[in-house]
C-alpha cells in the first residue's frame, strides 16, 4: 500500500531535516580539523566547538567541561550563552560522589551516557533539580565527551532554555557524535602541546 500524502510529507520533512543536520555536522568538523590544522591556541579550538553547537546544531546555549583529576572536580572551560557572548571558568562539581548524586560525576565515572529532559519550566523540587538540571548550568542536556573509546575526559552540556525547543532522540545523537569528535580534537590538541614542550624544554631540568 502506498504512503498516504501526508505521510509522504512527514517522511519528506524527516528525510530533509536528517540531511540538514548530516550538512552542519560535516562543516562542524571541518571548521574543527581547519583550526588543528593552523596550530591554533586551546582557547580557539574551544571556541569552535561550542559555537558549532550552538549555531550548528541550534542549541540555545552551550557548556564544555573538562575533568580536573588534580582537584577531583570537573570545571566548565568555557560556555556561549544566546548572544554568542563567551563565558570562561567559574562553574564547577565534585567528581567523586557517589552513584546517583550528581549527573556530571556519573558520566565522569561511567555510571551514565548523558541524559536530555524538556522539561525546563516544570517546578521542581530541589532534590530534582540537583539531579536533574545542576544550579548555574540550567541544561536540556548533557553527554559525556570521550577518548579513546571509554575514557570521559569531560562532558558537553546545552539548553533551550529560551526558545523552549524541544531536544529529540536524533538531536542527542548528533550532539554525541559531536561531542566524540570535540573529545578527539581536544587530545590532539594535548597531545601536541606535550609533544612540543618535550622538544624545547630540558628533560631533566625542565629549562627551556
């Protein structure tokens, strides 16, 4: 039997809006790879991924955390809010809780995959929104940032919180796949800058 036409409409809709995310994710990339490429600073190989979130996979806001293993904690590096304004350190949360305390501790210690919810205006009791949406990092959703296939190394943290948008099963597919490839660029970018202090500094001294 022949798809109805507002099925076929529906299916067009889905298939277009698929090919329109694929579309931004290979660009995200590419600005990703081009400023490795160009030996950019930390700073503005982190200013690409989380622009690329925002304008590229239409979050309202955005937040990388990074793992601080000296300090147990894991810190946000650096966040954009709705204007495109940058937002550096200044928001942080203990990694070593245990199990279902707090969402960023279980993704740091593999307990959880990330977690999206829509439900920003509902009112929440304050053991939930602990859980739930962290104080000063109001979020839709959180997947961890990882390398080497398992290790998480951080965590990628959006909302709507103005537009109300609703995130999907497909948005946090491709803010996962997003996040590996930031994980990725990330450890490059660390790799490099080890292996270049090793190439100027005195490897007993530590001299330049």
């Amino acid at each position: 039997m022949a798809p109805k036409p507002l099925q076929k409409q529906s299916l067009l809709k889905k298939v277009l809006r698929e090919k329109k995310v694929l579309s931004q994710e290979v660009l995200m990339y590419q600005r990703l790879m081009e400023v490795m490429r160009n030996e950019s600073s930390f700073e503005e190989i982190l200013k690409v991924i989380i622009t690329s979130v925002t304008r590229g996979l239409g979050f309202d806001r955005a937040g990388v955390f990074l793992v601080n293993r000296d300090r147990d904690v894991i810190e946000r590096i650096i966040g954009i809010d709705r204007y495109g304004k940058f937002e550096g350190k200044g928001v942080e949360f203990p990694i070593s809780q245990p199990r279902g305390r707090h969402l960023f501790s279980d993704i740091v210690n593999g307990f959880s995959k990330g977690r999206f919810t829509n439900q920003l205006r509902r009112k929440l009791t304050k053991e939930v929104f602990q859980k739930l949406i962290d104080p000063g990092v109001f979020c839709n959703a959180v997947v961890p940032i990882t390398v080497g296939g398992n290790e998480t190394i951080g965590a990628l943290a959006v909302d709507n919180l103005f537009t109300q948008k609703r995130i999907k099963k497909a948005d946090m597919l491709s803010l996962t796949n997003f996040a590996t490839q930031a994980g990725l660029a990330i450890e490059s970018f660390q790799l490099h800058e080890k292996i270049r202090n090793l190439t100027i500094k005195d490897g007993l001294t530590g001299v330049f």
